[in-house]
C-alpha cells in the first residue's frame, strides 16, 4: 500500500494538534509549539490557495481553512480562543477531501463512530471536571477519560462519587468495544498486499479504495488504466498462444 507524503504529513500534523492540546507543557515550549503549528497551517493554505484553478471557489469552499490561519490567538490572547483555534486546525484535517482521515472513515464507515466518541469523551470529561472533587482541570478530566475509554487505566485519577463512576463504567464498556473496532478495521486496512498486481490494477485499486470520494477526472484516469491494462493482457494472451 503506497502511503502519499501528504498523508504523513497530515498525521504527523494532526499528532502534533492533538499532543499540543492534551499535554500541559511549560509556557515558552507550548508557545513555541504552537507557532511552529501555525507556520505549518499558513505554508499548507498558501501552498493549496496558489495550486488551485479559481482561488476564490478555494475560499469559499474552505473556510475552516482561511479561520485557522488567522492570528486571533496572538490578537487577544484568551487561553480559551487559543484552544478553540486548535480544535478549529484539527477539525480542517479531518474535514479535508482526500485526506488519509477522509478516505479511511469514508471507506470503512467508522465516521459516524469516531463522533460519537469524541461527543462522549467531550461530555464526560465536562461533567468529570464538575462531578469529582479531585479532578482541577479541564485538561486532567480529559486525560482521564481517554486512558479509560482506552482501558489503559493509569490510576493517576480515580472517581469517588457514584455518578463518576457510572460514567467511568460506561467509556469501559464502550472502550472494550472500540479497541475491537478499531483493532478489527486498521488490520483489514493495512492487510491488503497489491505489490503483485500490474501498475495499472495497483492504480485502480487505489483509486478504488478512495470511493465514495472519487472525482470523475480520477475515474476518467482509471478508465484509461483499465483500457491500457485490457491491451497488454491481450498483447500477452496472444504471444502464449
């Protein structure tokens, strides 16, 4: 399985976002950090704004896109907006056409799982931060509901109350449940070996595996492919015959 730049590129910038917004690092770092995310967006949107056809279309088709970049964070200096844009960066990832995110939930329809994950997570370290008397922090309640949820279970933080633990025993059971999904969907994506296929099936394959986000220029392109492998499978029928 070909595995694009601009996939590791997005991973490697969606790990980034999601690290910079879990871990609670020291000021000059976590500045630093996010200045270097901020770079990363601003050269991502000049490079896609430059390489599109009608540049106006690309603005009003992405939106998200032109919000994350602009500097609100450094404008105003709220803690609170600075995350918000954070979010904002990593929801324009995972919104992206093409994206490795985009095609991955399109093709083995987990979007719809992956939501409702991240409503529960969200809810239940909201309530968590209110309901337990000993978690201080938004970020704390966070932490705690993703090692949970992932049934790591650090016991760095425990629920005393009973409606914290209801909910505790409720990202357990979806936990278990979401690590054989997970566990289930990420080995039928990578078992796929087509290095056996000709160039042109491997390019139909590909292709393929990106519905329903096919263009039709792409489906043009596979159609050639096929015509192209339809010639040599027959130029190679009738030499061995």
């Amino acid at each position: 399985m070909r595995i694009s730049f601009e996939a590791i590129y997005e991973l490697i910038l969606a790990a980034l976002l999601m690290f910079s917004l879990t871990v609670d690092l020291p000021s000059d770092q976590a500045r630093a950090l996010d200045i270097f995310i901020y770079v990363l967006f601003v050269i991502d949107f000049t490079v896609r704004f430059f390489a599109s056809d009608n540049k106006w279309k690309y603005i009003k088709n992405n939106p998200l896109e032109l919000i994350a970049i602009l500097p609100l964070g450094e404008i105003f200096r709220a803690a609170r907006l600075v995350r918000l844009l954070k979010v904002l960066r990593l929801i324009v990832l995972f919104s992206r056409k093409h994206s490795p995110f985009d095609v991955f939930f399109s093709k083995y329809h987990i979007d719809r799982a992956v939501i409702i994950v991240g409503v529960l997570l969200f809810a239940a370290s909201l309530s968590m931060r209110w309901i337990e008397p000993d978690f201080h922090t938004y970020e704390e309640a966070l932490w705690w509901a993703i090692v949970t949820t992932t049934t790591v279970g650090y016991g760095d933080f425990i629920p005393v109350t009973t409606a914290g633990r209801i909910i505790a025993s409720i990202l357990m059971i979806v936990g278990i449940g979401l690590i054989g999904v997970v566990t289930g969907t990420v080995a039928a994506f990578f078992s796929r070996d087509n290095r056996t296929l000709p160039p042109e099936a491997r390019h139909v394959q590909e292709t393929l595996n990106r519905y329903p986000k096919i263009t039709t220029r792409e489906m043009d392109d596979m159609i050639a492919s096929i015509e192209k492998w339809k010639e040599r499978y027959k130029k190679e029928e009738d030499q061995s015959s």
